[in-house]
C-alpha cells in the first residue's frame, strides 16, 4: 500500500510540472498587450469677443479727509508749563497770533536784565575814551546810549566804518556782549508758543503747572478750515490726472468739488497704486474721516471694456486662437470701476476666454461653445 502511494505522488507531481511548462509556453507566445488609446481631452468654453473703442473714465475714489495744515506744539526751552487764557485740550480753537502756551522764563528773563544792564554800563565807561581818540563818534554811541532799555530787547548795534574805532570796540568787548545778549533774546523767545494759524486742537496733553522738558510734544494745531482729501488710484490712471483735476467728494447729503494738488510720484510696492491729494472746504468735515468721491477723466482710446474675471495675474488674459488653441496675452489694465476693468493692448474682435479655470495653459486645445 505505502508504494502504491508513493507511486501515485510521484505521477502527481510530474503533471503539474508539465501543465506549468504548457503555461509558460502558452504564455511566451503571446505578445505584449497593445496599450489602450487614449483619446485627448478638449474643454468646452465660453470665449468673449473684444470690441474697442472710447471708453468713458469715471472712477470710484475711497480717501480720507486731512488737514491741510498742522503744527506739532513741542517746547524749545525746560521749566513749569505756566496756565494760559485756554487750555492745551483737544477741541480748543486759537486765533492767529493768540499765545498757545508759555513757560516760566523768570530766571533768564532776570539774567537778560542784568546782561543788557552790563551793556549799557560798558558803553557808558567807553564815551571818555571815544571823546580823546573818535570824538566824532561820541554824539552817536550817546544817542544809541539813550536807546538802551534793560528791559526791552537791545537796539541794532551803530554801523561802524572807521576800522580803528572797530578794533577799539572790539578790544573792549562790546561786539561780544551785544551778540550774546541777542542769543539770549532768541532763546527767551522760545518760552512762548503763538498760533501760527486760527485752528484748532485735535491733540493735547499739557498741564499748567507741570515741569516740561526742550523737544516735549504738548500737542497739535490743525486748521480746521482748509482740507485736504487723500486717496489712491492706479499708475496708470494717474498718469492722465493733472494738477488742477477737479474730484466729485460726497459728504454727508452734500456734493463737494475738490481739485487735486499733489500727485506722489511713488508707485505703492503692493498695491501698485499712486497717493493724490486734492484740497477740500466745506461744513462738517474731520480731519481723519473716510469718504467717497469719484474723478471724470477724457474717455480712453482704442480701448475695451472687459470684466475682472477675464484678466490672469491682473495683466493678462486668454486669447482663442483660430485652432482653438489657448495662449496668454498681456493688457494694460488703465482704471476698475467696480467688477469691469478698461484695459488697452487688444484689438477688435479678438476672442478671449471669459471664465479662466484653474487648469488653463498656454498651447491647450478648447472647443469655444456655439
């Protein structure tokens, strides 16, 4: 029985090794499988046909309302904030000329005195020596003598021609007190603060009787009559607005007329747009609010109307060839007014893709639809 077996394994397993060389033969035969055509995949598009021509510029303007003028009030001299008629505080007007602020300056002013006093004595002790060696000019230094007040600023120094009479003042040191006395003068000056202008404060932070520091910042002086409307718009629509440009402003239920003043000749690295300031007057407005306005410009020639969606990277566009091929074109997009854009560099009749999808190239085929 244990050969019997024995011989039926071994039949078994010489056929499986000949139905495995009969497969691999069968197999060998057999070429390798043709690979599965694969039809080119066309997208079916809506195109968009140019049509150029003028095309009106009226753009939409978003700014902000500024002063025209504004003086920071920063102290020149140290000492105690002395109180005024007004306060520094925001909202407080001043006219023109109306002292802002004053320091205490009574120890300079002291010290003024004493040095204009100590002129007036130098002079004094120069008129006998004048009378021996100039005694023509004595009539003159007595005169300008009279003039001399401790208390008022010092009278313009006499010219002097005669040469010699110069050294001998020189010597004696009237030139060298005379023009330290008017150092003093200037800087008692700078205890004060005037109104340059009637304006307003729009910011304040002094308090009387507080000691204040040269170079502090106590507040800002703005002009509350003259504005200034800043906004921005593209370079290449900046490059046809003028000095003198009138721009529509609305304001409140009022229509005011601006005219532009400055035009900055920086191109924003963002937003490649360009800063404009037109000057602004009218009832109501504040230094630092937003309004709206707009700015009617010579239609544009040769130009075409065309929707933000058309454009690629904000200068280009997809032009359909006559195969239907896709390739991109650049434009130069002059103004935006809301979702249309005026662009030059087409011609009449070109056929450009309206709805760009993400996967669209240059050198693809579309089927335009019908």
């Amino acid at each position: 029985m244990n050969i019997l077996l024995r011989k039926i394994s071994i039949l078994g397993a010489i056929a499986l090794l000949a139905l495995g060389v009969i497969g691999m033969r069968k197999l060998g035969q057999q070429g390798e499988p043709e690979p599965a055509s694969t039809a080119e995949h066309v997208k079916l598009v809506q195109i968009y046909v140019v049509t150029v021509g003028d095309q009106p510029v009226n753009e939409r303007l978003t700014g902000k309302v500024t002063a025209a003028r504004r003086v920071m009030l920063v102290a020149e001299a140290s000492g105690q904030l002395q109180p005024g008629s007004k306060e520094i505080k925001e909202g407080v007007t001043f006219s023109e000329g109306e002292h802002l602020f004053r320091i205490d300056d009574a120890e300079v002013r002291l010290a003024l005195v004493a040095q204009r006093s100590q002129f007036s004595t130098l002079i004094t002790q120069l008129l006998p020596d004048l009378t021996l060696d100039h005694p023509a000019s004595v009539a003159r230094w007595t005169a300008y003598l009279a003039k001399v007040n401790e208390k008022e600023p010092l009278p313009d120094l006499l010219n002097v021609d005669n040469e010699k009479e110069r050294r001998f003042l020189t010597s004696r040191g009237v030139f060298n007190l005379f023009y330290s006395i008017r150092s003093a003068e200037a800087k008692l000056s700078k205890f004060g603060f005037r109104a340059p202008f009637g304006g307003t404060i729009s910011k304040g932070n002094a308090v009387p009787g507080s000691h204040v520091l040269a170079g502090q910042q106590l507040g800002e002086l703005i002009d509350a009559s003259a504005f200034e409307f800043e906004t921005t718009v593209s370079a290449a629509l900046a490059a046809r607005i003028k000095v003198g440009t009138p721009i529509s402003v609305f304001h409140a239920d009022d229509t005011l007329t601006a005219r532009v003043v400055r035009i900055s000749d920086r191109v924003d690295d963002r937003t490649q747009n360009v800063v404009l300031f037109a000057s602004l007057a009218g009832k109501g407005l504040r230094d630092g609010e937003y309004i709206s306005g707009s700015i009617s410009l010579p239609a544009i020639s040769d130009a075409a109307l065309l929707h933000g969606r058309h454009l690629v990277h904000g200068s280009q566009v997809f032009v359909v060839s006559k195969d239907s091929m896709l390739s991109l074109h650049p434009v130069e997009m002059v103004f935006r007014d809301g979702d249309h854009v005026v662009c030059t560099g087409l011609s009449e009749g070109t056929r450009i893709l309206d709805n760009p999808f993400p996967d669209a190239h240059e050198g693809m085929r579309v089927v335009p639809k019908r």
